[in-house]
C-alpha cells in the first residue's frame, strides 16, 4: 500500500502557531507516526526539518530527507524533542530506501548517536512496519516543503 506524503501549514500539539510541516495521509508526521508505531509520546516530538536550531543539524536533516541514487539507504532524522530542537536528545529514525519508484521508510529506531552522528548508532524499534510512498510524491512534498520555508506559495 503505498502513502501520501505532502507539505501543508499545521499546527502541532507542543506549538502555538501552524507552520510548515509534512503530512502522511492528511495527518501531521508527528501524529501519524504516534498512531503508526503505537507510542503516544511521538505526538509531542517536531520535525527535523525545520525544528532544528543547530544550522549544522539542520543541514544534516535535510541532506538525510533527500532521496538518494536507487537501491541506497539512509537514516533519517525524522522527528526531535521539541523542547531541545537539536539532535542531542529524542530522535526518532527512519532507514530511508529507495528502490525504483518508490520511497520507503523500512524500519524505525531511537538514535542513540547525537548531533552529527545521529542514527549512526540505533535501536531499533522490533514491532515497527514499513512506510512507502511513491517516490515523485515524496521528492514533490520535500521540494514543497523547502519552498513553504523560503516563503514561496
């Protein structure tokens, strides 16, 4: 079954504006993946994205969110502790595969590394199922979203 995945303003449960965030079916990441992993808890985290304070971290997140060559794969900073906004403390990973037409977030796992050596060391989470989404509709919520940053519509 494949996913969508696309860039929308929302407003998350730890924030008091709507900003720009990604969507999985209609509903914010952070959410999405609280229901998707069975763990509450992810509903309170931010996306790397554009949660990040450390210019460095921030750079690192979305090198990680950019589809590589097919056949490769990545780990991904998806979501951090909203409190911290950097890569030192909750970070929630994804392995990042991309095989054909197709984006899949295979597994999901706590990074043990930090900062710059984020998801090099993991533990994954055993129960997690796979994630996949049309490649094209991944690329297009990831451009999406940087446009929505700089402030083009």
């Amino acid at each position: 079954m494949l996913h969508t995945i696309k860039t929308a303003r929302h407003q998350a449960k730890f924030s008091r504006n709507a900003c720009a965030w990604l969507l999985i079916d209609d509903v914010g990441i952070e959410q999405w993946l609280a229901e998707h992993l069975a763990d509450e808890q992810l509903s309170f985290l931010g996306l790397s994205l554009n949660w990040l304070i450390d210019d460095a971290e921030e750079a690192l997140a979305k090198r990680r969110f950019t589809p590589g060559e097919d056949g490769s794969s990545t780990i991904v900073p998806l979501l951090v502790c909203s409190d911290d906004m950097d890569l030192g403390c909750t970070v929630l990973v994804a392995e990042q595969v991309v095989e054909g037409g197709t984006l899949s977030w295979v597994r999901f796992g706590w990074s043990i590394s930090e900062g710059l050596e984020v998801g090099a060391q993991t533990r994954w989470i055993s129960s997690s199922q796979p994630v996949v989404f049309a490649l094209e509709n991944f690329q297009r919520a990831v451009e999406d979203f940087a446009a929505m940053l700089a402030g083009y519509p």
